[in-house]
C-alpha cells in the first residue's frame, strides 16, 4: 500500500508549513506572534492555522528527527544521562514533567505525570532505556524515589549525585519554561507531553553548541542543519 503524502490537499506549500512549526516550537512566539513575522514575508494566514499545523506536522517532524538521530547516535549516548523533574501547573494542578538529557545536551525523553514518586521514575526510565539502552552513569537529585526505581531496573550502582553534577539537566529545562511563559502555561496533559516531545526533537536538530566551534564551523552545521529541516518528510 503506498504512504500517502503528508501534504497532500494542503493548499499551503510544505516550506510555509515547516517554516510556521519551527518558528513556533524553536522559538518562545506566540501563535499571533508566527502570523505576524508571517505577514511581514507575505504569508497571509490565520494563528488558528498555525495551531493547525502545528498540532498536525509537529509530532510527524519530530518523529523523524527522533528517528534519524537515534541511528547516528549510536551507543555514544549511553556514557552518562541527567535525569530531572520540573514541577508544572495545569488548571491550578501540579503536574511533573521528566527530562533526561545526555552529556552533550541532547534531550532522550521525556515524560509528563502527576506523581512524583518511584513508580512515576520507574516508569519514565523504562520508556527511555527501551529506547537508548542502559547508560554507564545516571546523574540525579538526592531524591530517595531515584535510588529506589534505580535498584528494579539494576542501575543503583550506576547512580551519582552531587550539588552540581545534575546542572545540565536543569539547564536543559530553560527553553521549556519560556515557551511556558509565552503561551501563559498549558491547558491539559496531553497538550504539555505533545509539545515537550516536539520541541526536545527541534531542539536537538538545531543544537550545534556554538561555544564548542568556531564561527565557521558553527555557521556551516547551522546551514547544515536547516537544509535538512526543509527536507523533513519530502519524501
């Protein structure tokens, strides 16, 4: 049976609609925000459409991205993960939301519940090492839960905890709080796991550590990097 194209019946054409999602999950911008830097290029469209597209394109892109970097990162990934929660309100409802970011960065997963307690860490690890094995080092808070989950799934020797150790993970939650601020927090459970897994992936894609390179180099990866945005789902 053949895949139908994602675009297809779109009046639209796919450069707009990859534009308008990268704007809107890469960057803290509203959605009238994306319709008015869309307007100023000529592109006359509703923020209701880029809501549209976004709920539609976001989790197809991010899929692909998740996919194509999970074959290049290979077992390099699984030297040392960070493992964090961040406290988060909906409707007036404290909610967590799990993170696990690797050495370098690179986000690996996350995880939206309304426990924080060892079955919510035992679950969220298991989600995550199904997919990128089991690390070397596990860095965390000194929060008993981690040891407890980490003991079911045999890593309790691998875990490491210290006052600074885990600053990647919490730095790895700052593009998330200000998307949070800019959409004045989110509305439902499902909404903060859809668009915390799509803008991990984008973020990834377009993370080229720019204090790491020189200018050239960085600017080559950048210009890399939106090369291959614009040819996401082409085929």
């Amino acid at each position: 049976m053949t895949k139908r194209a994602p675009f297809m019946y779109f009046h639209s054409s796919p450069e707009i609609i990859r534009l308008a999602v990268m704007m809107y999950v890469r960057f803290p911008l509203s959605l009238r925000n994306v319709e008015d830097l869309l307007h100023e290029r000529g592109i006359d469209i509703s923020h209701e459409t880029v809501r549209y597209w976004w709920n539609r394109f976001g989790p197809m892109f991010a899929a692909e991205i998740r996919r194509k970097r999970v074959q290049r990162m290979g077992a390099y990934s699984n030297w040392q993960w960070h493992l964090d929660e961040v406290f988060v309100k909906i409707n007036g409802e404290t909610h967590y939301l799990w993170r696990a970011v690797d050495h370098e960065g690179e986000a690996l997963g996350s995880f939206v519940t309304k426990r924080r307690d060892r079955k919510a860490k035992l679950k969220f690890l298991k989600k995550t090492m199904r997919r990128h094995g089991s690390p070397n080092a596990l860095v965390t808070d000194k929060f008993r839960s981690y040891g407890a989950a980490m003991k079911v799934v045999g890593n309790a020797d691998r875990q490491e905890t210290g006052r600074w150790l885990n600053n990647r993970a919490e730095n790895s939650h700052l593009p998330f709080r200000r998307r949070e601020r800019a959409m004045q927090r989110f509305r439902s459970m499902r909404c903060l796991q859809k668009y915390s897994a799509v803008q991990a992936s984008v973020c990834n894609h377009f993370n080229q550590e720019r204090h790491l390179y020189s200018r050239d180099n960085f600017r080559a990866g950048r210009a890399a990097a939106l090369a291959e945005w614009r040819q996401i789902c082409s085929a």
